[in-house]
C-alpha cells in the first residue's frame, strides 16, 4: 500500500540547509575559477552566507607590523579583504565572519595547521588583538553598512578545543580570546552578531564550560556554534585517506547536542549554527567524490533544520589545500564540485533542495514531500544507506510508493519530471574511474565528465483521480531522485490527432 500524503501542510522546510556553506582559506576566493565555481553554485543553489579559515592570517595581509622613529606600529591592510567580501556581494552570498587564524607579527608562539601554515597560537598581546578585531570589524561596517554587518555572524576561532587548532587546546586561553573579542565588537555596536565556541566533535564539555563561563563574567554572546563529522580514525595512504562511517543518524543527534546540552541555561534560546558537517572530516577521502556520500547525507539535508539554525556543508569546492595541492582531479576533496566546475553527487541534492517548496506535506525514513505557493508538489526520495555492514539488503534497489494529493478544478493528469543521481547517473567520479583515473584530464575528458556528472532526466503523464496520484518510485543503490508534479492544463487543438504524425489520413489510421 502507498503511504499516502497528507493534503494540508504539517510545517515549513527551514532555510537552515541553505543559510551556509563552508570555503577553503580566505585568500583563495581572489582566484578567478574559485569565484566562477561560487558563481555556479548560486545560480544552482543559492546559499545565503559563506564560512571559511584564514581571514587574519599573513596571506591575507591585515596585520602589518612596522617600525617608525624607533616605535613598533601596527598597520592594518583590508585590499584583500575588501576584494574577496565585494566578490561575494556580487555573487549574493554573505560572509559568515570566522576571525582566526593568528598573524605570525602577533603570535605568541610558531605552531601552525595545515599546508599553508596557519598560527594557531593565542595573541602575544591581548590590546594588540583587540586593535585588530576593532579595526577589522570596524572598516567592514564602514565599508558595508552598519546595516548590513549587522547580519554577519562573527565567529570567534575554529575548533579550539583540538590542540592542532589551538595551543594545548588551552580552555581557559579560548576563554579568555573569546571575552576580549566579543567585548571589543560590542564596543562597535551591540548589534552586531559574535558567537562560539566553534567545537568540534568529541569535546562536548567544553560547551558547557564555556556556557558557565560567559553567563559568569557576563560576556555577549548572541549565539552557539559547533561542528559535526560521522567518521572514525584516518587510515592513510598516500595521497588519500580511508575511514568507516557511523550511521547518518549520528550527525543529527551531534546536531541536537548544543539545545540538549544547554537547556536550562541563560544560553538556551540562543540560535545554533553548525559551522561545518559532513560525512567525513578529511580533505583526501573519497567518499566526498561519490553517490554514497549524497544518498548518506540526503537524510540530514532534509531533517537537519528542525534542530538548528543553520547547518553549513564544508564545503563549496574543492579549491581548499589544507593538505596541500591536489594532485588529481577526484582526490577526496570537500567540495561540492570539483576543481574545473564538474559537479559532485551531493551537490545535486542541494540542488534539488533548492527546488522544492516550502510546505511540508511529509517526511520519512527515505523521503520529503512538499509544496509550493504555486501547487507544485515535489518528493526527494533517497536509498537508504547501511554503513555498518549489517542488516545488508540482498538486492540493489529500494521501492517507494506515495499518493500524493494534486488537487485543482477540473485537472485529469500530472506533469511528472524526475531527475536521478545514482551510481551510474549523476555520477563523474564513477565515470573518471571507468576512464582510469586520469590525473589530468583532456580537455576532451573534461567535457565528457561534465556530461555524466548531469543527472538523468525522465517524464511522463500521470492519472490525477479523485485529487490524488500515486507515485511508484524504484531507487538504485545510493539513489538520490527529485520528482516535480504540476497539473496539467490541456491545450491540445481539438483537431490533432497523434496517429496521423506521419501525414496517413483519418481512414488510414
């Protein structure tokens, strides 16, 4: 029996999937393929705010200490900053502010993360950092508007409590980073936005330690942050890395940790923002390049804003580096599409997020259905995903069946269009690995995988009886499926007649 819809909406489908996304280092987005890449994912997509490392880093060159008569001085440079925020104006996305990493000229020790070496030890004077946060903070409000800097989230640092992202993952220090910081960007206006911890999994103490901490000292603090990932341990080889996945359920239930945790606190209203998920946190693991990785997430996407705010998908693209330089095309990468614009299996199903309506008819284990103002209605039906190995489905397809309410006066059939990624469709990191894996592609090859990389499309007419059609749907393994239905007006000329296409006459016929 179909699971039959319901005909009047049971809630609305947040914007929360769509409020970030996540970018490699800062200085990145001055390259020209980075903003056509961002450029296509907004047409697509359109994500509202955009997140990443490295705004105070050196390659972004704010910071910049002189000596003049004798005197240590501090110069503060925005050419970049004003370049990368006007490219994002422009391409309508918003920064989500994130200030970190250290300036080597202000830091207080030599540890550094990544390929590209950002410092991640605390300021080696705390009014030096906070004349750093002022002046940034404050030329963006001059720049921009006090207006518009009002809806940027500023982020105080990145997972501090991982020593590889802060010294000795050093509690206190954080603290008292994040005191200084919010207390300098009040000064500039109590509107503007400034939150944390920005934790990654595993941690989990600290958001209460840090809730304590600032509802002790009284420090602003206008909303909460974390970060979500569902693997185990690295298990490396050159080039890439492995690792199993817990159940996608896990992702939403780290979701769910910041209001669980700080329920009955000053801080439990406070928006959360999950400033970076994804199946695995590793920037050379192939299972961000699959049809796995969609059909894995596609529950998360479609549930996940009934527990926070936003949640921003890490990342956009592939141009990242923390690891170093690609060495190929398909290499594990975060992104949503590859250097060169082809597009991963996971972004599609942003993108068909990105069409549906706003009014939840249902949801499920393996679907969403909603509607527009309009009467569209739309279903993102996915496979489910076992990646534990157990419970194992014998065959390689999953069925779903809905009736789906269509109603309007005097409609007799349904427009159905469902476009289909999959193992074999949507899929250019199955086709690059039947090509060989070319490290460099041809430009020939090139054009090829943005081929496979479209998903397959397919239409029909359907029977509208009684307000309802009944939809049967067969999934392929890791399947992610959008189908669109509109009524369908009939404007045929009463004099057409399809058996004469090939010009017989009525008798003929």
């Amino acid at each position: 029996m179909p699971i039959v819809v319901a005909d009047q909406p049971t809630g609305r489908l947040t914007d929360a999937w769509r409020t970030c996304v996540g970018t490699g280092r800062f200085d990145l987005a001055l390259r020209r393929d980075y903003q056509d890449s961002l450029a296509m994912i907004q047409r697509d997509i359109g994500f509202r705010h955009i997140r990443g490392h490295g705004l105070l880093s050196d390659a972004a060159g704010v910071h910049r200490p002189y000596e003049y008569q004798g005197v240590r001085r501090v110069h503060h440079s925005f050419t970049y900053v004003d370049q990368v925020i006007d490219a994002y104006l422009d391409l309508g996305i918003q920064p989500f502010i994130e200030l970190g990493f250290m300036p080597s000229g202000l830091a207080s020790g030599d540890q550094t993360v990544f390929w590209w070496r950002g410092n991640v030890t605390p300021p080696s004077s705390w009014g030096e950092w906070a004349d750093l946060v002022r002046a940034t903070i404050g030329h963006l409000v001059d720049r921009y508007g006090l207006d518009q800097v009002r809806r940027w989230p500023i982020e105080v640092w990145n997972e501090p409590n991982l020593d590889v992202f802060w010294q000795g993952a050093d509690q206190q220090a954080y603290f008292r980073l994040y005191e200084v910081t919010a207390m300098t960007i009040k000064e500039i206006d109590t509107s503007l936005q400034v939150g944390g911890p920005a934790i990654s999994p595993g941690s989990d103490g600290w958001m209460t330690d840090f809730a304590e901490f600032v509802t002790a000292r009284g420090v602003p603090i206008d909303f909460v942050s974390r970060h979500a990932y569902a693997s185990g341990p690295a298990q490396h080889v050159p080039f890439g890395t492995h690792q199993t996945l817990k159940p996608a359920s896990v992702l939403l239930e780290q979701f769910a940790t910041p209001r669980r945790q700080l329920r009955g606190t000053p801080l439990a209203s406070l928006p959360v923002h999950i400033t970076e998920f994804n199946s695995s946190y590793r920037p050379d693991n192939p299972i961000h390049d699959t049809a796995l990785n969609a059909a894995y997430l596609a529950p998360v996407l479609a549930s996940g804003g009934e527990l926070v705010d936003s949640f921003s998908y890490w990342t956009f693209s592939d141009m990242f580096e923390e690891e170093g330089i690609p060495t190929a095309l398909f290499h594990g990468g975060f992104g949503l599409l590859t250097h060169r614009q082809i597009k991963k299996p996971t972004y599609h199903c942003y993108a068909f997020l990105a069409r549906m309506g706003d009014q939840v008819l249902a949801r499920g284990d393996d679907h969403l259905v909603t509607r527009d103002e309009e009467g569209r209605v739309t279903i993102l039906a996915w496979a489910p995903v076992d990646v534990t190995g157990e419970g194992r489905r014998a065959s390689d397809w999953h069925a779903l069946s809905l009736s789906i309410p269509l109603s309007a006066p005097g409609v007799t059939s349904a427009f159905l269009l469902r476009s289909t990624v999959n193992e074999e469709a949507g899929n250019a990191w199955a086709a690059w690995c039947a090509m060989g894996r070319p490290r460099s592609p041809s430009r020939r090859q090139l054009e090829t995988l943005r081929e496979a990389a479209e998903p397959a499309r397919s239409h029909r007419s359907l029977p509208v009886v009684d307000g309802r059609i009944d939809v049967d749907l067969i999934l392929g393994r890791n399947e992610v499926t959008l189908v669109e239905l509109e009524a369908v007006v009939d404007e045929t000329p009463a004099w057409w007649d399809d058996r004469r296409l090939l010009g017989r006459t009525p008798a003929e016929g």
